[in-house]
C-alpha cells in the first residue's frame, strides 16, 4: 500500500521496477535482516527524523526502508547525480522515504534537494560525502542544535570533516564509519575493487587481461582495484604521494612511479585519490591512443576534465557513459561515466552482501548518536558495534570461529610475565 509522501523524482510510475529491484537486494542482507529484527519490537527510531544523502540504489533502499520500519521518519537525496536510479526513488516514495533526486541531476538541482531534506528539521544525519554536514554548517546552522548528531561512511567525507574540525568549525558529532574495520577493510577493499571493475567491463566490454592498469592511490580502495586487476590478468602500475603506501605496493608486486611516467604506458587509468587534477595536462599529451580512463573517488575532480575540453578538437559518445575526447593529433582518450564514481555511474555499485555490512553499521551508528549525548568532532564507531555487526554477518553465513578460553582472556591482561618459564630459560 502506498504510504504518503513528499518527494521531487523523475517517475512515480518506475515503482514497480525499483520495488523488484530491492526485493532482490534485501534477500542478500543477512545483517539488516538481523537488526530489524532485533528492534522491530522496540522501535527505537520512533518520533526521530533522520536525513540521508546516500547512492540511491537499490541496497541504499533496504537501509532506509529498514530504517522507516523501525520508526523513523526518512528524507532522503541522491549523493551522485548518476549513481540515482530513478525506479528506487519511486519505489522508496511509495515505501514510505520523502525522496528527492533524479538521476542527472545538475548541480543546483543536487543542492536544492540537499535543502529539501534539511526542511525536514532532522536529529540524525546519514552523510555520504559531508554535503548534508557541510550545509548545515553553512546555511541551516538553526538546525544544529537539533540535530544529535552524523554518520560519515567515505574516505572523502571524513577527510572534509577533519577540515573542518582543525578549522574549529564543526559544531556536530560524527561518527566516522568509514573508519571502522568492518567498513574499510571490506567496503573500501573488496566492495570497490569488485565494483569499478564491474563499471569498467560492463561500460567498455573490453579485455582486461594483458592491458597495463595504472591505479591512482594506494589506500583500501587503490589496493582492492589493484588486487582485482591482477588477478584479471593485467599488469598493474601504482602511483602514489605517500612512501610507505608506495613501498607497500611495490612489496604487494606492482611497479611504482610517478604519474608522468605512468601516463606513458597506461592503457587503463583509475584514478582513487580524493584529491583534485591528479591525472590533468601534464598527463593527457602523453598517453596512447584510445586509453580508458575512470575515477572511483567521490567528486569528479580527479581527472581533469576542464582540461580534457580544452586539449580536445571535439568530443563524441559511442557508447553509454563513455565521452570520447578527440586530441588535436588524432588520439582519442575515453572518460568513464562523466569522471564520477565509475562503480556507480557505469554499474551496480558495491555487491550487496559488502554494503550490507555497511548499512549495519550506519544503522548502528545512526542509533547510537541518537541514544547518546556526544561533544562536536569526529567519533569511532564503537569497537563493541563494529565487532558485533562482523559476527552477525559471519552467523547469517554458518560460520563459526574460536573463544578464547577464561586462561587466554587473562593472560592478554598480563603485562609482566607470571607463568613458568621453560626449564632452559628458569
């Protein structure tokens, strides 16, 4: 049954799609089916208005119809204009989610929601990228002392807010999910590592397999792409600005250097920075011909594409999500999905069994900031919430692991030795 709802969406008549769409995500969620039916009962969300600007996809949907059913009032915005699918934003409208996107959406449109969901006055913020927190800094700082709190779950995300507290600005409490080892090690790794080469495949239904893939950065998300290439067959080039992150690579079997050198021999370049013109000018003059480029960090600030423009005579679009840019000389260099998150705009995103241990997590940590009063700044996932969604996922799965036993747990308290030595050493 139709729920009433506000929302601004491309189609209402797409729900029944979406609505398919989510039903076959939410049979692989093991971990929010767990927790709602942990607190279905209780309902602890009851009388709370939780504002998200998240991927609006279909794994996206289960966390915030979750969310509605365990009582809170959602409003929702897409945090990527490609990565909206507009049969989701119908099919949560109809759930119950006040919606607002569209995919492709321009820039103010994308803002213009962001406001819309802020005029749901809310007291949890779900973030994705810090655009909702930066806002409400900005424009709606009446809101903040309603708001108990946020929940950030990018690499990005974290790194604006920590701008933002070293410039003594922020006045909420974060808690950054992207940091908690559920997330990285898995979501960060092998979500994108899976996922960008799904956009990348399915978008140019090219070969992998003895191409020479430079992957840009090396941090969870470079080293699941690189991962994911090599065992795809290609040789892989790593650049990157941090030693030990580039001594790690090398150690891990790929070749170093600088971009400028990369760009010589890449025939596919990723770029997983957070950082802006890291392939840009200095690069494109040097490349082959018909090279594929894409971008999995947030913002499509990576790869150049003012100077792309400028260095091309014309530009052409062959096939879906790619835009070809001609040189001046003839070559022809291929930009994934508008150099946005290539995992999104050019496929699925993360699989879903990686983000629902994400989505735990952000459940978990949207109720802990409502059920608890926090000084501004940015907060750990509590070690207790990130151990407990791992063993939810390992019990859905039939896994089992060990427990220490009473002896083990109080010898790791330990801190000078007390037992018996060996005779040879006594």
């Amino acid at each position: 049954m139709e729920k009433s709802t506000k929302h601004k969406i491309a189609d209402i008549g797409k729900a029944p799609e979406g609505a398919k769409k989510i039903e076959w995500a939410w049979q692989y969620m093991p971990s929010l089916q767990f927790l709602e039916n942990k607190y279905k009962a209780s309902q602890p969300f009851k009388g709370t208005t939780i504002a998200a600007c998240l991927h609006l996809e279909a794994k996206t949907a289960c966390l915030l119809l979750t969310l509605t059913r365990l009582g809170a009032t959602v409003a929702a915005c897409g945090s990527n204009p490609l990565s909206t699918q507009d049969d989701i934003c119908a099919a949560l409208a109809q759930g119950g989610v006040n919606v607002f996107s569209r995919r492709g959406m321009t820039t103010d449109e994308y803002f213009g929601y962001v406001r819309d969901v802020l005029a749901f006055e809310p007291n949890v913020i779900i973030d994705d990228g810090a655009d909702v927190v930066a806002l409400v800094h900005k424009e709606r700082q009446d809101l903040i002392p309603r708001i108990k709190g946020a929940s950030e779950e990018t690499t990005t995300g974290v790194n604006r807010l920590k701008a933002m507290q070293a410039d003594g600005v922020l006045k909420l409490p974060v808690i950054s999910v992207n940091d908690a080892l559920s997330k990285y090690l898995f979501d960060n790794r092998y979500g994108t590592g899976q996922s960008v080469w799904d956009g990348v495949m399915r978008t140019t239904n090219m070969v992998v397999a003895g191409r020479t893939v430079v992957v840009a950065g090396y941090g969870w998300c470079g080293k699941g792409v690189a991962k994911r290439a090599a065992g795809l067959g290609a040789r892989v080039v790593v650049t990157e600005i941090d030693p030990h992150k580039a001594c790690e690579a090398l150690m891990d079997g790929f070749n170093v250097m600088p971009m400028e050198e990369a760009a010589k021999v890449g025939d596919i370049f990723l770029t997983l920075t957070g950082n802006v013109n890291v392939i840009d000018k200095r690069h494109f003059p040097l490349m082959k011909n018909g090279v594929i480029m894409g971008n999995a960090g947030h913002f499509d600030v990576e790869i150049s594409k003012s100077d792309l423009a400028e260095l091309a005579v014309r530009v052409e679009r062959l096939r879906d999500n790619v835009d070809t840019y001609i040189m001046k000389d003839g070559r022809r260099l291929n930009l994934l999905g508008e150099g946005r998150l290539a995992n999104l705009a050019c496929a699925d995103g993360h699989p879903i069994e990686i983000m629902d241990l994400s989505f735990a997590l952000q459940l978990e940590s949207a109720l802990h900031v409502y059920t608890h009063d926090m000084p501004p700044g940015i907060h750990a996932v509590p070690e207790e919430t990130d151990r407990a969604v791992m063993e939810s996922k390992l019990a859905a799965l039939g896994i089992q692991i060990d427990v220490p036993t009473p002896k083990q747990t109080e010898y790791m308290k330990i801190w000078q030795e007390s037992l018996p030595l060996p005779p040879m050493l006594a």
